[in-house]
C-alpha cells in the first residue's frame, strides 16, 4: 500500500490495520522492517534511520524502543560502524566497535 505522504507498506493486514510482519519505507528513506500490530511497531523489528546513519534492531512497544535491542551508529564518511549500544531493560551499554567481536 502506498501511502498519500509516500510512504510504502507490504507486508501483513489484520481488519485493516498493519499486523504481523511487515516492511515499512518512509518518504524521507527510514525503513522498518519487523513486526506490526494495530499499525504500530510492535516486538522483534529493524529500524534504519537513513538521513541519521543510525540503524536500531530490537524490541519495540506501541511505535518506541522497548526493553532489549542494539542502536548502531555509522560513520558518515567512512561507512563504518563506530558505536553500538546495546539496552537491557531500561539500561544501556556503550562499547566501541572495536570491543565488539
């Protein structure tokens, strides 16, 4: 379905609402693409912020960031991965790619 701002869904439909897996690209270039219910991210998804070079994959609760997930930051210019942050209920840890195997 293509949306009158230009946004685009495919993916799972409930009486009429987003529900089940789906992918979701906004007009500005952000793509989810994860779980729906009642047309709201929901559980398991992937979100990548285009224009922010963040990517976020993860738990989400009625369209937010919910209890566990990873938030990547990439470096504009080189296209790398320079900051992970992982949240464990409500908490976060910092690591720089290097730590990270």
């Amino acid at each position: 379905m293509i949306y009158s701002n230009g946004d685009e869904y495919q993916g799972k439909w409930f009486m009429d609402q987003q529900s089940g897996l789906g992918v979701m690209r906004y007009s500005n270039g952000d793509i989810y693409d994860g779980n729906w219910l009642q047309n709201k991210k929901s559980s398991l998804g992937k979100m990548t912020y285009t224009n922010l070079n963040i990517i976020y994959d993860g738990n989400w609760y009625e369209d937010y960031i919910s209890e566990e997930g990873e938030l990547t930051i990439i470096d504009p210019f080189t296209h790398e991965i320079s900051l992970k942050t992982r949240f464990v209920n409500g908490s976060k840890i910092i690591r720089k790619v290097n730590d990270i195997e």
